[in-house]
C-alpha cells in the first residue's frame, strides 16, 4: 500500500464518520439539547439545570462551580473547533505525514513487534487486525485516562474538554501540543505490537468513526444503546465524559470499546435520557481559537498549578 493510498483511505473516514455523525443528529438530536434550544434564556448548555437520570446523576447547578455562564452555542463553537482542527492538520502534516505507516514498514522490514513474530509462528493472517484494534485501543485508554491522572497532560487536554457544546465537531477539538505528545506514545505502540499497513489504516478508520460518533449529540433508541454500551463507547457515555462534575468526568475513558473502563473500574453508566452539563468549571464559554492554542500556558507565568481534575 503507498503513501497516497494511505492518505486517501484516512481521508474519506474522516469524511464519512463527519457526515454519518451530521447525519444522527439531524435524525436523532439529543432531546436534552432540543428542549435547551426551545427555553434556553442563554443559548449554551449552562442555562440549563442538570438532570441526569439514573446512574449518570448531576443535580448541581454548573453556577455553584464557579465556572462563568457564556453565550457560545453550537453555531458558534463550531468554527474555533475547525480552525484548531486546521491547524492540527498542517502541524501534524509537517511532523509526521504518514509516518505510522514508515514506522510501520520499518518494524517489518525488522521482524520487531508481537504480530510480526506471531506471523512467523503461522498464526493466521486476519487475526493480526481485531489484535491490533484491540492493542491501539487499549493503548488510547490508557493515554486519555494519563491525561486526566498528570498535571502536565491536563493542560493540553482540558482544550478538548473546554467545548461548552457536545457535538460533532468536538471530536476535532485538540490541542496540537496534545497531539505531539501522544506521538511517540503511539508510534511505539505500533513498533511493540508490530502493526502491518493495513493494521494502521484498519484501527484509524474505525478510531475516527467511534471518534466522531461518540460526540454526536444523539439519542440512540433504547433497544440499541443499552447492547452497544456493553462493547462500545455510545454518545451517551461518553457525554458523561464530558461533564462540568469531576465525578463524572473522570469515567469512560474509552474510545472504540467500553470493557476497558469495566475491566479498570473506570466505566461509568449513561443512557440518552441523562441530561449532562457539559464544558469545564472556571472557565468562560465562547473561548476563541488563538485563547484556546494559550490554554495550556494560561497562568504558567504566575505559578498557577493546573491541576487535573482527579477525584
Ligand atoms: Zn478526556
Ligand atoms: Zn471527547
């Protein structure tokens, strides 16, 4: 497989998993969200009171956290989250356009990584791909639940929880410094595992459709939701994920499979019923793409600690 071809097929999941998420939540909007549209005074999530149901319970209102209630709506958080994901595009394309691929053909040409040695052993073929989702996915687990746990990792990653709106375009919403890091985290996940071409491009694909799908703002039918939750990450869940409560936030740090968070005793329950405030304390709503790339220095120069939000 060749460079291009490798970029083509990243390329048209990317649009795809856009256009399907577009696509549920023109069919199935969030009904949370619908009824903030019709009676909401502010526009934005804040104005509205948490009414999680069942597990997945908020009952505090975001104002006694402290964070500043905002006018940003959906229309407008949408075009920061594009031009932070613009310019993870040309960042990342200069660093490492396809180099996971490079890596990649490098460990082949090696024999290093598990897949590699167990292909040696006559191991059939195709399991080297649910192998290598599974592994990719496990290693993503690990590193978002890190970025909640360190500090220094919290600073970058609080850019994607800073969206005051859950939508499709939140799953674009990184910091670039965020993307940097995880670079060699992933990069030797994929020498330690030994993950052919197709293995790369195969994990990428379903990591932007789970990616995408997971922050639409949609209710899945009941009958759907509650077999999927039991594999999968759903919106619902990782809503939950993006809460203003700690307690809520720091659960369901999957992104393809949910049995990660049971098997680690991260996984918290959530169903479309639950209404979540979304967004982080203490911070405005409506932050503009050049105060959203500041975000991870914001205070550094006052020796302000950024303390991730653990429980
Ligand atoms: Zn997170
Ligand atoms: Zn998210």
């Amino acid at each position: 497989m060749t460079e291009f071809e490798y970029q083509v097929a990243k390329s048209s999941a990317f649009v795809l998993a856009l256009l399907l998420t577009l696509g549920l939540q023109f069919l199935r909007p969030h009904s949370g969200s619908i009824a903030r549209r019709g009676t909401g005074r502010h526009g934005g999530r804040d104005s509205a009171r948490s009414e999680a149901h069942g597990p997945a319970h908020g009952s505090t209102d975001g104002r006694a956290h402290g964070q500043t209630v905002g006018q940003a709506g959906g229309q407008s958080s949408w075009r920061v989250n594009a031009t932070a994901w613009a310019f993870n595009v040309v960042i990342l394309g200069v660093v490492c356009a396809g180099c996971a691929c490079a890596v990649s053909r490098w460990a082949e040409a090696r024999e290093l990584g598990l897949l590699n040695r167990v292909e040696m052993l006559g191991v059939h073929a195709w399991l080297a791909l649910p192998i290598t989702v599974l592994g990719m996915d496990f290693v993503s687990y690990v590193w978002h639940r890190a970025n909640h746990r360190l500090s220094l990792l919290w600073r970058f990653h609080q850019v994607h929880h800073s969206d005051s709106n859950f939508t499709a375009t939140t799953a674009v919403r990184f910091h670039f410094g965020e993307l940097l890091l995880a670079l060699p985290l992933r990069l030797a996940a994929v020498i330690v595992l030994g993950v052919s071409i197709p293995g790369v491009i195969a994990f990428e694909v379903l990591f932007a459709f789970a990616n995408f799908v997971e922050h639409g703002d949609i209710d899945l039918p009941r009958w759907i939701e509650a077999p999927m939750a039991l594999l999968f990450i759903t919106p619902a869940l990782h809503r939950r994920h993006h809460s203003r409560e700690s307690e809520l936030l720091n659960s369901n740090y999957g992104t393809i499979f949910s049995f990660w968070d049971r098997a680690f005793h991260s996984f918290g329950p959530s169903t479309s019923e639950a209404e979540i405030q979304i967004g982080l304390p203490g911070l405005a709503d409506g932050l503009s793409a050049r105060e959203l790339i500041l975000l991870p220095i914001r205070g550094v120069f006052r020796g302000e600690r950024s303390e991730a939000p653990r429980l």
